[in-house]
C-alpha cells in the first residue's frame, strides 16, 4: 500500500468525499462510471437487438452465453497477464478492443451470427480489463480506504443503471440501435484517456518471472492455500449457485407467482436498485466494514430475503423484502472486494480477482440450468428455498472461515 502514518490510519475514518481530492481516484473512478454509462445502454439495445432479429428467448440466451463464454475460457490467462503486465496497461489495451468492437456493432446488426461474435469479443475484453481494475485500486488507495473507495465505485455504477436503462431503452424506440451502440464505444473510448493519465503508487514486489502455465498455477495455489480466501471462494461459489437461477427467474416470479404485469416488474427492479445505492452509503459509516459478520452477514440477510420471497404471494411483502436484498448485494460486494484486496499477495492480485470472477461465472451457469430444472419440476417457491439455504450455508462457512484465521487483515485498524 502507499506509505502512510499508522497512527493518524487508526483514527482516521475516510470517506469517499475525502478520496476525490487524490487525482488518481478521480481517473479510476471517472473511467469506471463512464463505461457504466456505455454498459447501460449496450445492455438494452443488444438485448432488444437479438430479440429483434431472433423473436425468441433462445436467442437473447446466445447473448448471455456469448458473454460467459469468454469468462471460462480466459480467467486464468487474463489474470496472469495482469501481474506480468501491469493493471493499467491492461485496462488501457482491453478498453481500446472495446471501443473498436463496440463501433463495429451497428455494421453487424443484420446478423446474429455477428452479433455473438462481437459481443464475445466485448466480454474477452473485459475479462482481462475487470480483474486489472480490481488490482489497481489497493495501489491507489490506502487499506482502510478501500471500502470507501469501493463504494464510491459501486454506488456510482448502480445509479448510472438505474437513470440510464429507461433512457436506453427510450433511445433505441426513438432513434434504432446505433446511437446505443455509438454511445457505448464513446465511454470505452473516454475509459481510456481517463486511465492514461493514472497513477497506480504502489503494486507491491513483482514475484519472479515464470511460464505462463506456471504463473497460472500458482495464481490457484495462492488462492487455495490461504485460510481467507478459501473462505471467500466458497462463499462465493455457493451465492453464484444461489443468485444465478433466483436474478434470471425474477421476472418469472414476478409475472406468475405475484401476478404483476411489466411495470410491476420495473418497480421490482427499482426497489433492488434504490436497496443497492443505499448500501455502500451506510456502510462508510461503520468503523471496522471488515469484519466478518460484514462480509458474510449481507449473505445471511440474502438469504433470509429468499426465504421470503419462497413464502410469499404479497407483493409488498416482497417489494420490502427486495429492497433489503439490493442492501445484501451492495455492501457484501463492497465488503468482499475490499477484504479480497487486502487479503490477496499483491504480487497475485490479478489471478486471484481472476479466479473468482471464474468462480462466480461457473456457479451462475450452473444456477441457471438446476434452476430451470427446479422452477420445472418443483415450482418457483422451491427454487428460492433452495437459494436461501445456499446463501445460509455461504454465510456459515465463509464467517467460520474468516473468525478462524489470524485477525490481521479483520483488525480494527484495517
């Protein structure tokens, strides 16, 4: 981490005003809201766009596929590359790939095959480009700033979502898909230059130089052999198999188990969204964000909230209990990421953020096919059962994990 006093650390406790005074916060976090903005829109019009071109589910589900695809296929190598070559330079080149394929959407709108390849390719880049941004930020922050930070970069990201999906989708009726798309390349190309000027203090000591395959190896045995992030790799794993299949069901659940229409569905959503953007806000309030019922106690209010969501057929009754999810979801990923960035050798960072972003992806497939199967053959009510007891086992054993191990990185001065 950057130098700094230990004794003013203890007693100080940052905000994310406060981090907007250093230039480089202000470039990482700049870059990563305006490709939100990009994303925002590139979701609803690649969506309506396959839709369009398919008139079938089957073929928005290529979309998603084209999307995780890149995920399995290259986490492990993406990582690697990130601690050979540097988080910027990744986050630089990847943007850079993503303005060129994301100008090159409106020529492809007339066929789907083009269409998956383009945005396999978008998710390829990103795929080496998130795991850079999540190195990066411990060399721009101090450690008991992170979760400041993180929030700041969260918080941003759900708003930019909530304001500009309508928008998107009002752009795409009003004038077709290419300013959607056009808009899209303009953030990635607005990431870059934002990024070139960054300044990263301090990466930590670069581990000697090995093979690929080796370095890719040894980026699983860092996360294998520590207590921590074994921890949090299960946790992980277990909230994918949860969340996979009750997200993509929600609608479903909206429609045929509380009987909402389409804009009973978008209040839903905007629930989850308000519940996530005021999160973080709480969060920075707390003393010490990373311990471990902070970490894992947003898994057991998930948790709890499916349990709900399987016992009820009243619509306010899950509206409330949605609101507290998108609470869950907000402050466990700030909390989780930050502990993953204080947690993870600094020499490693980039194959560990890559790892479990593969863990992530891996459970949500999987969560995506047991799910449908449940939803089939046991009805909806069973499948966020099931999700609460997933999220219930996640806590236990991520909270055991973490009160077992050596207080160092849970400490009240982190």
């Amino acid at each position: 981490m950057p130098d700094h006093d230990q004794a003013s650390t203890a007693d100080r406790r940052p905000g994310v005003r406060s981090l907007f005074g250093r230039q480089s916060y202000r470039r990482l976090w700049a870059a990563r809201t305006v490709s939100a903005w990009g994303d925002a829109f590139n979701t609803i019009a690649l969506v309506l766009l396959v839709f369009d071109r398919t008139g079938t589910g089957l073929g928005v589900s290529g979309v998603v596929a084209a999307e995780i695809l890149p995920v399995l296929l290259l986490a492990p190598f993406a990582g690697a590359v990130v601690d050979r070559v540097g988080p910027k330079k990744v986050m630089i080149s990847a943007d850079v790939a993503r303005v060129v394929l994301a100008a090159l959407l409106p020529l492809a709108a007339s066929s789907v095959p083009a269409i998956y390849v383009i945005a396999f390719g978008v998710s390829a880049a990103t795929v080496f480009f998130n795991p850079a941004a999540g190195a990066a930020l411990p060399g721009i922050v101090h450690d008991d700033e992170l979760v400041a930070a993180n929030s700041g970069i969260w918080t941003a990201a759900v708003l930019s979502q909530i304001v500009l999906d309508p928008a998107a989708g009002a752009l795409v009726v009003a004038a077709g898909y290419t300013y959607a798309f056009l808009i899209n390349a303009a953030s990635f190309a607005a990431s870059a230059l934002l990024l070139v000027g960054l300044t990263i203090d301090h990466l930590g000591p670069i581990g000697p130089r090995m093979s690929w395959p080796v370095m890719i190896r040894d980026g699983l045995r860092v996360i294998t052999g520590h207590r921590v992030l074994r921890a949090l790799a299960a946790g992980q794993l277990l909230a994918a198999l949860s969340a996979g299949a009750t997200s993509a069901l929600l609608v479903v659940y909206a429609r045929e188990h509380l009987r909402l229409d389409g804009r009973g569905y978008g209040v839903m959503l905007a629930v989850i969204g308000i519940g996530a953007a005021t999160g973080p806000l709480l969060l920075v309030r707390v003393r010490n964000p990373l311990r471990a019922s902070f970490v894992f106690g947003p898994y057991l209010l998930r948790a709890v909230v499916d349990a709900v969501l399987a016992a009820t057929q009243t619509p306010a009754i899950a509206l409330g209990a949605l609101a507290g999810y998108g609470i869950g979801t907000s402050t466990g990923a700030v909390t989780f990421n930050s502990l993953l960035q204080t947690t993870a050798p600094a020499e490693a960072r980039g194959r560990v953020f890559a790892g479990f972003d593969l863990t992530w992806q891996l459970g949500r497939l999987a969560s995506l096919g047991l799910g449908g199967l449940t939803a089939d053959t046991l009805g909806l009510p069973a499948v966020y059962a099931a999700g609460a007891v997933l999220l219930l086992v996640a806590a236990v054993i991520g909270y055991h994990g973490l009160r077992t191990h050596h207080p160092a990185p849970l400490s009240e001065s982190t």
